[in-house]
C-alpha cells in the first residue's frame, strides 16, 4: 500500500502482511491433467493440456498450450503466511499421513512412464523490511526427492525505507 501525506507530495510505503503461497506443478507434453487430478484428489487451479485452447486471466487473449501444465496453488487456500504452512498442505496431498501409501507411489508410476512429465513446487514469500526470510522444512525436501521434484523459490523483504530521504 502506498500512502500520501496530506502536506507533501512525496509517497512512502507502508509495511505490508507477510504474503506466502505454495504452487504444485506437473508439466509436460504427454501430460493428461485428469490424471493428475484423478491420483491427487484435488480440483487444480489450472489445467490443460498441450494444444488446448486456455485462457492466463480474463484480460489474456485465448492462448494455446506449448505444453501440458496441471497445477494447484494454495494461494486463497491455506490461511497465514508461513510456508512452511502452505507446504505442509501440499505435501498431505502426497502422503496423508493415515497409514496409506497415498497418492505419491501413483504419481511416481505416472512419472516412470511419462518420461517428458517434470513435477516443481514453487515457493513465494515476501515480507516487510527486516523481516527474517524462511527456510524449507528438511521433510518437504527429502518428499520432493522422493517425487522426483524441482523447487523453486522466491522470497523477497521490502527494502529498509531511508529515514533520511528529503
């Protein structure tokens, strides 16, 4: 949020909330996003598969797929601003926890036959200036080398304003 002062044009940024979500990706051009959705349980954020028509937002032209892309973000979906939060919830999509194998060996036995298929899960964090920038957790890790999955990250703090500005 930018804010004004009433008796000076110039503009200074207030501190943001601490912003974080998670994104689980399957991308590839053998891709058939039911399949992911069917072994995950989970209704994706998006999905399509290579040459299918899909649209980036309401303001994107109608664009077709280079490739398959499945994937679900829980941005709007897991409440807070810790990712270890939002990749906890993911990673329950892969093992519950209940005693079953869970979806993971299915998506393992995907990946052998769907060779060009390549799984990532993506991190964003961002924080107000100061902030301390988070760690992954050791056991999404060793779950993404289980996969075999990617990661990615993006965490970013707002820069320290200059108090000595004019």
């Amino acid at each position: 949020m930018v804010k004004t002062s009433a008796t000076s044009s110039t503009r200074t940024r207030t501190s943001e909330p601490v912003r974080a979500f998670a994104t689980l990706r399957v991308a590839g051009d053998e891709l058939v996003p039911d399949e992911i959705t069917k072994i995950l349980k989970i209704v994706p954020t998006a999905a399509y598969s290579k040459g299918e028509h899909h649209s980036a937002g309401p303001r994107s032209p109608d664009l077709i797929g280079r490739t398959g892309v499945w994937f679900f973000s829980t941005k709007g979906v897991v409440a807070g601003a810790q990712i270890a939060d939002h990749l906890a919830f993911l990673a329950r999509l892969l093992l519950p926890g209940s005693g079953e194998a869970g979806p993971l060996p299915h998506l393992q036995q995907l990946l052998r036959r769907r060779t060009t298929l390549r799984v990532s899960l993506s991190c964003f964090w961002h924080g107000p200036a100061g902030a301390r920038k988070p760690s992954i957790p050791r056991s999404v890790t060793d779950l993404l080398k289980l996969i075999p999955a990617e990661m990615e990250t993006d965490f970013d703090v707002d820069e320290a304003e200059d108090r000595n500005a004019a």
